[in-house]
C-alpha cells in the first residue's frame, strides 16, 4: 500500500517538483550567458542611448534567471506543502481518511516523498548556481569550471582553519547541517498544517503560519538556552584557548537540535493525526 500512496502522491508533486528543478539549472545557464555576453558588449565600449537599450533588458533578465535559480527550492515546498493540505484536510481528506491505510502511513509516505523532492530542488538550486559562475568565469571555453573550484576550495579551507576540522569532517558537517535542516522544516510545517487545521474551523492556512512562527520561536529559545549552558560548561576552555573553534562545536549542537526538532514533530505529528484529526 505504501508504494501505491507514493505513486500516487508522486503523480501530483513529483512532476512540477522535477520541471522546476531544471528550469533552475536552465535559468542557471542562460543567467551566466547573458552575463557573459553583457561583459564582452561591456569591453567593446558601447555608450549612450544603445548602451541602456541593450544593457537594461539583459540586467533585468539576468536578475531574473539568479532569482529562478533559488525559487526552485521555495517552489518545491510550495507544492509539497499544497499537497499535504490538500490531501488531508480540505474536502479531498473526507475521500483520504476513507482509505484501507492508517494515517501514520499516509504521513510517512507523504515525509518521504516530500524530503526526497525537497532534496532534488535543493540540489539543482546548488547545481544551477555552480552552472551560472562556471558560465560567466568562462572565458575562451563553453564552461569552466576553475571559479567555483576555487571559491569552493577558499571556503573549505577557512572552515576548517576556523574550526581545526580535517576537509572530510568538515564536508560531512555540512551535508548533515543541509539535510537535518531541510527535514526540520518539512516536519515542522506537516506539524503546523495539522494543528492549524485541527484548531482552526476556518482560515486553517493562517492559523497553520501562526502555528509554524510558534514552533521557531521556541526551537530558537531551547537552542539559545542549550547554547548558553554549553558555552559556559563544556566549552569554556577551549574558547579560553581558541574562541573561533567554538564554530566547529555549535555545527554539531545544531544538528543534532534540528533532528530533535524534526523527530519530536513527525512523532506528534502522527498522534494527532491518528487520534485528533476529525474532517
């Protein structure tokens, strides 16, 4: 059964999900082209009124492409989250509920999926940007790729410095901080719409932001608190030595915080969907 929730969740979030993502590393290669062909306009010295004909509408539209790059990721959680909503508690939950399968499976396979696509955008959000420094950095080839190399090779070696972390250790941190964090915010807006629906008999979308401003704001007070008792116990000597390697120490008290968070609210999450939720 939980293949065929995934099928048919996938056939309602999968294919725009995808669609966007390419149209970011698309906007990624075309924003660098643009760039790159402004330069050489740039260095053949037009001026005057040809100059804002010409330069104009190719700012704007590589402003276009940059912002297209990154809307990948908000879009994708657009559409994750609609579907959610939609699924479960607008007049198509009455149908969902009706189902031979337990809500806790419609909430794994609707994590699942979610976090998978939210990954997908992310990536080709990453990819479209490399592709847009690798297109403008290029001089006499397509695409080049020594930019990004370098900018890339410039801050793995500050973080580690800072941190006194070998590149590996480093890398790791920063994939865990990526992915922890994307489940975090997944699960905690599930969490949100649910409450907002469960509480709220109308405005459920607004009472759900209200719900999920709620969830930050204590996240931020449990991490400002623990940051404290750290700072002033388990740290203090090494920030007495060396302040900055502290850096090194809250990357993985984050991490390890954003996976409380998201565990903590797909478990609640579930009961309230099992014993709470009345559509």
């Amino acid at each position: 059964m939980l293949g065929k929730l995934l099928k048919y969740d996938n056939r309602e979030m999968g294919i725009p999900v995808l669609l966007f993502s390419l149209i970011s590393v698309a906007a990624g290669f075309l924003g660098g082209w643009l760039a790159r062909f402004l330069g050489m306009l740039n260095e053949k010295g037009l001026e005057g009124i040809m100059q804002i004909i010409i330069s104009i509408p190719m700012m704007l539209t590589i402003s276009v492409c940059f912002a297209a790059i990154f809307a990948a990721v908000i879009i994708a959680l657009v559409i994750i989250l609609r579907r959610y909503y939609k699924n479960l508690f607008s007049d198509e939950g009455y149908l969902t509920f009706t189902l031979p399968v337990e809500p806790r499976q419609l909430l794994f396979s609707k994590t699942l999926l979610g976090y998978f696509l939210l990954l997908i955008a992310t990536i080709a959000s990453c990819l479209g940007f490399i592709v847009f420094l690798g297109t403008v950095s290029a001089k006499d080839t397509f695409f080049d790729f020594t930019f990004t190399r370098d900018i890339l090779s410039s801050l793995g070696y500050s973080y580690t410095t800072l941190t006194k972390t070998p590149i590996a250790v480093a890398v790791i941190e920063i994939v865990l901080s990526v992915l922890v964090a994307l489940a975090r915010t997944l699960l905690s807006m599930y969490l949100a719409i649910t409450v907002g629906a469960i509480v709220a008999k109308k405005h459920k979308i607004l009472a759900a932001i209200g719900i999920y401003v709620l969830i930050n704001m204590a996240a931020s007070v449990i991490s400002n608190i623990f940051s404290v008792i750290i700072m002033r116990t388990t740290f203090i000597d090494i920030m007495e030595n060396d302040y900055l390697i502290i850096v090194h120490g809250s990357t993985i008290f984050q991490i390890i915080l954003n996976l409380a968070i998201a565990v903590v609210c797909y478990l609640i999450n579930r009961y309230l969907l099992t014993k709470k939720v009345n559509i």
